[in-house]
C-alpha cells in the first residue's frame, strides 16, 4: 500500500503545485536501477522519481527536510529504520 506523504514545503512544478506525494513501495527493479547509477544522489533522486511518479528533476526543487521525510518512508518500506527495529536501531542487539 502506498504511503502519501504531505510537504511541508509545497513545490511549485510548472504549472503545477505539488503538496503531497504518493510514495509506493519499492520493486526489486526499483533497487537494481537506483544501485545501478554511478552517484549516489542521482540514484537516490531517480529512486525517489520511480517511487513516486514524479521527475528527477523535481527533487531538484523540493525543500531537504521534505526529502528527508521521503527517504524515511522508503526505509521503512525497507526496514531499515528504527520504528520497524531494522538496521537503523540504535538499540538492536550486537550494538
């Protein structure tokens, strides 16, 4: 199920004024293609953009906390983030 997250910085896209962004889950091609890409923000924004149904070049655009906001919700679509005890616990056991 996608997630929708709301910006707390609109952007304005063309003619558009995006307030929020549907965030799907990500597909094992999803990953191959983001790790595929020889920098690792460029990977992360087409990352984003396969997500989520928009550009690149629109996260050129969008303010870094709502980038950020972004970034967390794929990884808890992936686990690794503190509120699904993946990887980004800094409470996890071996720690």
């Amino acid at each position: 199920m996608p997630a929708v997250y709301n910006l707390k910085y609109p952007v304005q896209f063309g003619s558009d004024l995006v307030a929020e962004l549907e965030v799907r889950r990500p597909k094992g091609k999803d990953l191959r293609f983001a790790m595929s890409q020889k920098n690792n923000a460029d990977g992360a924004f087409n990352l984003f953009a396969r997500l989520t149904g928009q550009t690149p070049s629109f996260f050129d655009e969008m303010d870094g906390e709502d980038i950020q906001e972004v970034a967390k919700i794929i990884e808890v679509f992936l686990g690794n983030s503190p509120e699904t005890g993946g990887n980004g616990s800094e409470d996890s056991p071996g720690t």
